[in-house]
C-alpha cells in the first residue's frame, strides 16, 4: 500500500501536468482557430499551414488522451483505487507510480498486453 505521502506526491504531479496540458490544448485550439479563419493563403503557404494544422490535430489527439489517462488517476486517487493494476488488481510498484503516475497496469500485466498474450 502507498504511503500518504507518495500519493500526496503523485497528485500533486498529476495535477500540474493536468493545468500544463489544459493550457497546451488551449493555446493548440486558439492555433487551429486562427489557420481556420486566416484568408486564403497562395498555394504553397496553403500546403504548409495544411501540414501544421494537422501536426496540431495530432498533438492535441495524443494530449487529449494524456489528458483522459491523467483525469482517470485522479479519480482513481479519490475512490482510494489508485496503484492497483486495472488487470489482475495487483499492487502497482511505487517506481513504477513515480515513472508513470496514470499507469494502469502492473508491468507483467503491460508486458503480456504488449506480447499480445491477453
């Protein structure tokens, strides 16, 4: 079972990276907002910004789903649940929590997933 502390910690850590990604999100979608609305630019300008829009929209897919990861071990904190993998209901390692604070499985569960020995 994880001390007070360490939860404490990782919370504490979740929380900033959650404000970090929410002000990163902000900033991609007012981006997004301004290539929508900016006039037509000629064709190899128009290239460009179709290339940086789409690296956007994948930046914000990969944040959005760190963003879901993130909120899911914050509840996962608050229902006193956090730490045990989602799969075999083990105790997750503390450097494992600390590596990767919204980690949802115990590593032999992770590596069986990855072997795709489910």
């Amino acid at each position: 079972m994880l001390k007070k502390k360490v939860l404490k910690e990782l919370r504490k850590g979740l929380e900033e990276r959650l404000d970090q990604l929410l002000d990163q999100l902000k900033s991609l979608e007012e981006e997004l907002k301004y290539l929508d609305q900016s006039r037509p630019p000629e064709l190899s300008e128009e290239a460009q910004e179709e290339a940086a829009a789409n690296s956007l929209v994948a930046l914000t897919k990969q944040e959005r789903r760190e963003l879901t990861d993130i909120q899911n071990a914050l509840g996962k904190l608050d229902k006193d649940t956090y730490g045990k993998c989602e799969r075999c209901s083990r105790e997750i390692t503390e450097p494992r929590l600390k590596a990767l604070p919204m980690v949802r499985y115990c590593i032999s569960c992770q590596k069986k997933i990855e072997e795709g020995r489910d």
